[in-house]
C-alpha cells in the first residue's frame, strides 16, 4: 500500500523528488527538471523563505478532496 500523506489544509505533502501527472515546470527553475522541486504547484519554504525537503502540492487535482484511496494519512 502507498500511503499519501496530507497537510492540515488538504494539500499532499511531496519530496524534492516526487513527480506526478499533473508536473509543470516552474517559471523560475533554470533546469526544469521533471521532479516536484521544479514545478510550479509545489512549494517548498516556509513563512521565513527557508527551503525544505518536503513541500506542498497545490494542485487541486492531488489535494485529499480529490484523493480517495486507502492509506491516506493526515498529519497537521
């Protein structure tokens, strides 16, 4: 089972090197590398613009609304 894991607003939580149906390339990535890093929906700073390894997804398509499945875990 894969288990998806979701912020308290719903977005799916993503690392640097995930990559779905829905990547686009970010208007600034100098190399638009097919991973979540460089795409546009997904964020990886906090309030203070320091930048993790795990970010959001905020694209509607993957937000928990829109997943149903088993394993689906939400952490706040």
């Amino acid at each position: 089972m894969n288990s998806k894991r979701f912020n308290e607003k719903g977005q799916l939580i993503v690392g640097e090197n995930f990559c779905c149906e829905h990547w686009e390339p970010d208007d600034g990535a100098l190399v638009p590398m097919k991973e979540c890093w460089c795409c546009k929906w997904a964020s990886f700073k906090t309030d203070s613009n320091d930048h993790m390894s795990e970010g959001v997804c905020g694209y509607v398509g993957n937000g928990i609304d829109a997943v149903q499945e088993d394993g689906v875990t939400v952490i706040s």
